[in-house]
C-alpha cells in the first residue's frame, strides 16, 4: 500500500472540484508524552506502537489553502516565500501531489506560532492544518478518524494534531491503516501546565524520520521499546483518569529518556541534546529532590517540554524565566 492509495480509499465518493477558491483551518501542535519511535511501514507511516499526546492549545499553524492558476505552487510560510528547491518545499509538494485531482496547483499560507524544526512538531500542526484546510476546500466533510489518516501520511504525529486535549494514537494491525488514526480521549486536566523552554531555534542535525529509521535497525535496546511503551501507555492513561500528576510526570520523562537511550544506542549514534539540555536536566532533577513537581519530555531537538502544574507555576518562572507557559485545557 502507499500514500496515494490510502488517500483514494479516504476519498472514494469525496467531490474532487470546488466552487470555492480558498479555505483556512487551525491545527494545534502536540507534544507526545508517550512517544512514537519506530516504524512497522515507513510507505506510510504506520507506527510500531500506540502513542499519546497533549495539544498546546493555541500553539500550531493556521494554514490558508487557495487554488491559483499558475504552473507551479507557491508556499508561505509566516509571510515568507520558501524557496522551490528548500526542503520545505519539496516535502509539502510531495504532500500535495497526493491531492492534484484536476492538476490544481495551490499556494499555501501558513502561519505558525511555534519555532519551526527545533523539535516543537511543527510538522505535525503543519500537515493536519493542510488536511484540514482541504477539507472545508472541497467540502468532503471527513470524520475526524480520516483527517487524521490523511495526516499521517504527511508526518507520523500529525495523526495526533486533529484534536485539543490528550489525544491516543493507536497503531493498528490493519495493512492499509485504516485503524491507524487519534482518539481523542474525553479527560480534561485544568491544572496541567506545559512549559516551553526553548534556547535553540536551529534547525535539527538529523531529522525523526531519519533518526527514527536508524534506531530501529541498528540499535540493540530498541526490541525492549514496544513492551515498555505497551506498560507506559496504560500507566499514563490511568494517571490522566486519577489526575494524578507525579505518575504523569514520572512515566513521560522516563519514556522520553527512554526513547533518547534507543537512540544513544544507534549506530552512528543520535544525540539530540546540547550542553544547555543537560544543565536543564540538572536543574530540574535538583528542583524536584527539593520537592517541586516538576518533570520534562523531550523531542527529536535538544529543547525541553517542562510537564507541572499550575501552582508550581510562580516557582518555575522564578527558576526558568524564558519559559512560555501553556495551560492546554484552559485557553
Ligand atoms: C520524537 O512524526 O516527525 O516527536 O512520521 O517520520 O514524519 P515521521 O516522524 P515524526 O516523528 C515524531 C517523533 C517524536 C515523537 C512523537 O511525536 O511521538
């Protein structure tokens, strides 16, 4: 099976014309608290495990899609033209190719609120806020199970960008993923606070694709991954049920370091984190030894996610004064 396969079988009976010129949608970006690290099929993007997510709210891409008559597309990103041959460029083109029905050709008007390709999932909140876009475009009116399919085969996590909240990836055993897709799970947790400690913008040295591909074929810690994100997930899902927020904590900084091990021991090796990275490790070991809640996740980039909640929130911007502070259930 391949992308423009799964995307004939979401759209069998979808109108492929439009009598509209353009459409906007908002797409949140997600930070997985358990992680997605591996493939079962890279052709498209079926995860070796289940995963689960938190939305950032209002942190995500607000995407305009438009058809133009032009030979070429053109894409934007925060009112900047991106070069044809950046690589951008080339993977949402790939993207769109999936959706040319009558040789359209689209410019695309994205803003994101978040730094791009520092390990803040901006791809994720970019290809969901795609589909979502052509969604309202040419009215095919998907379920939400669709739209996510449809943004896997943009990005893995963009699957878990449809919705706000805590959102569960399952993986399926389906060949074709059709029970690949986001569950959004009815919990709310007003107290839950993100904060995102970002001290580098740059751009990531090996993208998670790459990385993620890597670890699964060269790295010997990798088979003790499933069974542990198997555990992790049903401990998470009940410490989200009870509101009990040191076992959310403690098993998303464990899941995190645990998946960074996989890739420590990949050959060549994958490290993602800077000098910074360890000095906030430190410091957040060291507040949580005093007795402030507070723990962290950390993506494909050296930036960390700090996971607390709500009270602790005056302690933590006395000890991290950049961090910008997301409360995903309550704006
Ligand atoms: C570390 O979704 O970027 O952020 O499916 O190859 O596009 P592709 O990978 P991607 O990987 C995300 C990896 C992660 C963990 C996560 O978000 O679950």
């Amino acid at each position: 099976m391949n992308k423009a396969e799964v995307v004939k079988l979401i759209l069998k009976d979808r109108p492929t014309n439009t009598k509209l010129e353009s459409a906007t949608a908002f797409a949140p970006t997600n930070i997985a608290l358990i992680k997605y690290w591996g493939k079962r099929d890279c052709a498209i993007n079926l995860p070796v495990t289940d995963s689960l997510s938190i939305a950032l709210a209002n942190k995500g891409a607000t995407t305009k899609i438009s058809l133009i008559d032009q030979a070429e597309d053109e894409y934007w990103v925060n009112e900047q033209l991106m070069a044809a041959d950046s690589a951008f460029s080339t993977r949402l083109n790939a993207f769109l190719n999936l959706f040319r029905f009558q040789r359209y050709h689209f410019k695309v008007e994205t803003k994101i609120n978040i730094p791009i390709a520092a390990g803040l999932a901006s791809s994720a909140c970019g290809f969901a806020a795609v589909v979502k876009a052509l969604n309202e475009l040419f009215a095919w009116q998907l379920s939400d199970a669709e739209l996510s399919i449809l943004s896997r085969m943009g990005s893995g996590s963009a699957s878990r960008s449809i919705w706000q909240g805590f959102v569960h990836w399952q993986a399926g055993i389906r060949e074709d993923g059709m029970d690949s897709h986001g569950i959004a799970l009815k919990a709310t947790w007003p107290q839950l606070c993100v904060g995102l400690a970002i001290f580098n913008s740059a751009k990531k040295s090996i993208g998670s694709t790459e990385a993620m591909n890597r670890t699964v074929a060269t790295s010997k810690l990798y088979s003790a991954w499933p069974q542990q994100v198997s555990n992790e997930l049903a401990a998470i899902k009940s410490a989200i049920a009870n509101h009990d927020f040191n076992a959310l904590g403690m098993i998303s900084e464990h899941n995190a370091l645990s998946m960074h091990a996989t890739m420590l021991s990949a050959w060549p090796p994958i490290l993602y984190a800077q000098p910074e990275t360890l000095s906030m490790m430190n410091l957040i070991w060291q507040l949580r030894d005093q007795g402030l809640p507070i723990y962290f996740t950390q993506d494909a980039g050296p930036n960390l996610k700090l996971l607390f909640e709500e009270k602790a929130s005056d302690e933590i911007r006395l000890q991290f004064p950049n961090v910008e502070i997301i409360r995903p259930f309550t704006c």
